[in-house]
C-alpha cells in the first residue's frame, strides 16, 4: 500500500465556491489549475478539476527526465462513496527520460488511471477497499502537484532505456560503421606486419 501525504496550508489561491461549482456544471478546460486544493471541501461539492500542470513544476521529477518541456493533462472527480472521500480520474503525458544507457532521450508515454481515498490517518488508510490508494491529508489545503507527481513517480520505469543499441547511435556515423563490420584499414592478419617488415628488410 502506497500512502500519499498531502502538505497542509493555510494558502488558497481561489474562492474554492466559485471555482467548484463553474469547473462541476460547464467542464471548463483550464490553462493552470490552482496551486492548493482543499480536497475533503471539493469531495462535498462533487467538484471537478481539468487542465495543464507544467513538468517543470514537479521538482522530484528532475533527476529523471533528459528534458522538462511540456504539460501534464489531469482531470480530477471528486466526490463521497459513503462517508468516504475519494478523488479518480486520470493524468496523460509523454515524458522524455534518460536512457540509462548512452544519457539520450527515451519517450515514455503515460496514461494513468488515479483512484484515492482521502484519509487522516494510518488506521483510516489500513481499512481502506483494496481498490483505493490512501492520500493521508492534515485539515486544510494541499498541493495539487503533489497527487500528480506522486503518481507519476510511482509508474516510472527503473532503468528507462532505448530498445534499440542506442550506444552505437550515438558514435560518429563513420566510426560506428567501423565497430559494426570492422575497420578496413586494420590488417586482417597481425602476423602480416612482421611479414612486411621481413621483405623491406627492417627485420
């Protein structure tokens, strides 16, 4: 069981009311979501979030991508099975990571389902339906990068790497020929130096 810790703050970025009830009723797509939600508040209100996280925002990524350009889509439900709060829903990129064997850039496309239950404490999360992962949250708001980048983190491949011999392609096109069907200009023979070197005379 993978548990999801939320920073709580007393930052708001919006009037989560306003927000909520325009995002439920007309879907809007938006070019930045806010900072901080307040997740068990938008559970009451059947809230919904769809738009653009920058990668570059998601500091824990960093050590893993060969470049940070581009935008996570994320689209967030959240809502009450029972008393329980949950949040679904599903985040797309395609990632360019290292490839851990020549450093290059490898594609790694993502298209991952969420399904969270938001809880307040480790005995709330251990009785939990098998289906939800646990987003242990303090009272209050939190950082909406952090469920993202979790998720994100969780699906990354350990040694990401190219398919491909890709430490060849990265050699000099004439050298790489070289390694793959032998220099012309070596001697097929090593023994044909001495044979040279025999007939001049310098033997």
């Amino acid at each position: 069981m993978n548990f999801r810790a939320g920073n709580a703050s007393g930052i708001c970025c919006c009037r989560f009311d306003d927000f909520v009830v325009s995002l439920y009723h007309y879907t809007v797509m938006l070019d930045r979501l806010p900072e901080y939600i307040d997740p068990l508040h938008l559970a009451d209100k059947r809230g919904a979030l769809k738009g653009r996280i920058p990668l570059k925002s998601l500091d824990r990524l960093a050590d893993s991508l060969h470049s940070d350009e581009g935008t996570v889509a994320v689209e967030l439900f959240f809502g009450r099975e029972g008393r329980l709060a949950v949040i679904e829903g599903q985040i797309e990129i395609v990632l360019v990571l290292k490839c851990q064997n020549c450093l290059g850039a490898v594609e790694w496309p993502v298209r991952s389902s969420i399904k969270l239950a938001i809880v307040t404490s480790i005995d709330q999360a251990n009785k939990l339906p098998e289906d939800y992962e646990p987003l242990l949250v303090d009272e209050g708001n939190i950082l909406l990068k952090d469920i993202v980048e979790d998720e994100l983190l969780l699906i990354l491949p350990a040694f990401p790497k190219h398919q491909n011999r890709c430490f060849v392609s990265n050699l000099n096109p004439g050298k790489a020929d070289s390694l793959l069907d032998g220099d012309s200009s070596l001697p097929k023979n090593p023994f044909s130096i001495l044979v040279n070197l025999k007939n001049t005379g310098d033997l």
